[in-house]
C-alpha cells in the first residue's frame, strides 16, 4: 500500500508576512499550511508556462537596421511598440 505523508520543514518569513499570512488563512477558515501551499502550487505552475518571446524592435528593410523612431534605452516604449503590434496582430485576426 503506498501512503503519501507530508514531510515536515522549517521556513523563515518576515514577521510582518507570517502574520499577514495567518489573518488570511484564519479569514479563510484554512490552515497556514494550507495557505502556503497554494501559494506555492500557483507559483510553480506560473514558472511551467511557457514564457513570453522578448520584444524585438522592427527591422527597416530599406536599410536593415531598426525602424526609425524606435528608442533602445526605454524599455517601456519597446513594451508600447509591442502592444500596438498586437492590436494590429489582433485586428486581422477578426
């Protein structure tokens, strides 16, 4: 007969987390245990999902380099560029 017995750990958290922690699990009507281990379950399944392809800026093909107006040093306007290639993505789609 194969029995699956949960193994004992130690886990140090902040203070602050611990306690956060048990005013939820307790409003819940669960365990902490309980708590921290669907906590874990979504982390792990977050990291199993395939990860978003890095942006990547587009090409002019007139002169092979970057579309003009594109600014490397911002990140978040290589985020906007993204979206915006998405919606277009999107609107053919329909």
């Amino acid at each position: 007969m194969s029995r699956h017995m949960n193994e004992r750990t130690t886990v140090r958290l902040p203070p602050s987390l611990l306690s956060q922690a048990k005013r939820k699990a307790a409003a819940e009507g669960r365990t902490l245990t309980g708590l921290i281990e669907q906590g874990l379950r979504l982390v792990l399944a977050q990291s199993a999902k395939p990860k978003k392809k890095p942006v990547l800026p587009r090409i002019s093909k007139a002169k092979g380099g970057p579309m003009p107006g594109i600014d490397f040093t911002s990140f978040s306007a290589l985020e906007e560029l993204d979206d915006l290639e998405y919606v277009e993505r999107m609107k053919h789609l329909k």
